[in-house]
C-alpha cells in the first residue's frame, strides 16, 4: 500500500482475500484504520 503500486482490491486477493469488504474489515481490526484512511493518509503524510 506505501508504495501505491496497487489498489486496495488487488492486493485482498494478492494476500488471499476473496472479499474486499471482509478484508477491509479484517484491515480495520488488525490496524485500528480503514485501507482507504489508512492510504488518504499516506498521500497527507511528507516524507
């Protein structure tokens, strides 16, 4: 996700999601942060 070379729903398959929703809940669960919060506030972050 840091290096934005997919969207959020190729990489639930990619690690062996089959449903984006149930991987951004499990996301949510695992990091405290929504995929798409969690990218937003990537894009609002300087390196």
């Amino acid at each position: 996700m840091r290096e934005r070379e997919y969207q959020t729903d190729e990489i639930c398959y990619i690690v062996g999601f089959n449903n984006p929703s149930y991987f951004a809940r499990y996301f949510q669960k695992q990091f405290g942060i929504l995929p798409k919060d969690y990218v937003k506030n990537l894009s609002t972050q300087t390196i």
